[in-house]
C-alpha cells in the first residue's frame, strides 16, 4: 500500500505532467492498493476543474475522476485531525494540507507518492518516501 498525493493522480491523467514516478505509483496502486485523505479528492477534483478551464485535459473531467476512482484507493480520515497535522505542518514547514498525506503514511506505515520536492523532503526526513 503506497499513500498517493494529489501531484501523482494529476500525473496520471495530464500529458503535460507526465512522470517516472507516478508511472511506477500506478504499478504500485495497481499491484497492491492506495491509500490518501479526504482532501485528496477535492485537490484532484479542483485541478483538473482548472485544467479543463485551462483546456490541458484530453477527456471529459468526469471520465478522469471516473478513472480515479476505479483505482484500489481508499480515503481515509486519519487519527488525531488536525492537532497532528498541524504539528506536521510546523516540524516540516509544510501546509496543513501536505501534512495530511504524510500524516497518512506515518499512521499507515505506507510510503509516500508525491511530485511535490517540499512533501517528499518531510516524507524522507520520516523514512516515507516511495522511490
């Protein structure tokens, strides 16, 4: 199981941001399953509401997040919110929402999936980074 961050899903379905990475975090969702926070649906959700005003999508919004939910991820709301984010936050100079998915791989013991430097620092710095 691998924590997936909005960065990675977007680059699944935007040609423009296409990555390694989040090539070898769709094997890794495929082969065993996912795992993110709540927020993840709505960061995904409003960037591609972006990208479809912007006109980088390639399909319908509705057949991306379609596509997104078929996948073996499963949201989760993680234990100690948000007094743990917020300490997440402060200890690894990142936004609250950022903490959440790293909150996710600590409480999970799962690795991180992220395009994002600053969240995959604190994800290293925590031995949670998915390579």
């Amino acid at each position: 199981m691998i924590v997936v961050d909005a960065s990675i899903a977007l680059a699944w379905i935007l040609a423009d941001e296409r990555d390694p990475r989040a090539e070898r975090a769709l094997d890794a969702v495929l082969e065993t399953s996912g795992i993110a926070p709540s927020i993840w649906l709505y960061e995904v959700t409003n960037s591609l509401l972006v990208a479809e005003r912007r006109q980088r999508l390639d399909r319908p919004v509705r057949n991306a997040l379609a596509d997104l939910v078929a996948l073996n991820i499963t949201v989760v709301e993680p234990r100690g919110f948000p007094v743990t984010e917020y300490d997440l936050a402060v200890k690894n100079e990142l936004s609250v929402y950022d903490a959440a998915y790293l909150h996710i791989a600590v409480e999970h013991s799962a690795a991180l999936a992220t395009l994002d430097a600053k969240l995959a620092r604190a994800a290293e710095r925590h031995r949670m980074l998915f390579t």
